[in-house]
C-alpha cells in the first residue's frame, strides 16, 4: 500500500460513519468451543446475555446440562480452561462420564444398593 493509500486508509478507519466491516464478528459455541462466524450460528439470548452455539442441537445440551449439579461447572467453562479439563475428550464423554460418577458414588453412599444392582 503506497503512502496516500495508507494516510487515507487511516482517515477512513477514525472516521466512525465510514468504518468499514473489516473484520466479521466471531463467536465459540458454548457446547464444543469451535469459533465461527456470528451470521452463521444459532443464538440463545438469556436477558442481556447472547450465547452462541454451533446449530440448535448444541443449544440444547447446553440449555439442558447447564443446571445439572455434576455438569454445570464444565458448562460456565471458558475454551482454553475447558480444553485443559476435557484432555481430548469430546463434551459428551465429559458429560456422561461426570453423571455416571454422580449415579455410582450414590450408590456407594447406600450400603448394599450396589447388590442389588448387580444381581
Ligand atoms: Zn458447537
């Protein structure tokens, strides 16, 4: 870009009413963490929040799994501490694995409940 271009790219970008979309708004789906673009993702809107997801099916999960004792704190996670939390796992083992945890240690807390399951 030549120096005039640049000055006026410059003056351009100051000036609010000519500020052009440069760059497109993104979002991270709250369920899988995969960032798309805005326009192209399902938006639940929960008082002044915006909570973006991937399609309705992710939506869903969310909405479910977020009021779940066992699960809600993996769903308030943000990306990168949930990255380390999931180790490689998809969302859904996660889940899974944290409500069979939750169903086991209650059995536990019953003496001989767990006999009576294995019969
Ligand atoms: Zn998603």
């Amino acid at each position: 870009m030549c120096k005039e271009a640049a000055l006026h790219y410059d003056k351009m970008l100051r000036n609010p009413y000519h500020m052009p979309p440069l760059v497109e708004k993104r979002h991270w789906c709250r369920w899988c963490c995969k960032e798309r673009r805005a326009r192209l993702m399902f938006c639940v809107r929960d008082g002044p929040i915006n909570y973006y997801f991937c399609d309705t099916e992710h939506a869903e999960y969310w909405l479910e799994y977020r009021h779940k004792v066992p699960t809600y704190e993996l769903c308030r996670m943000l990306p990168q501490q949930r990255m380390v939390e999931l180790q490689g796992r998809s969302m859904e083992e996660e889940i899974s694995r944290l409500l069979n945890d939750e169903v086991t240690a209650g059995c536990n807390s019953t003496p001989g409940l767990r006999d009576i399951h294995s019969r």
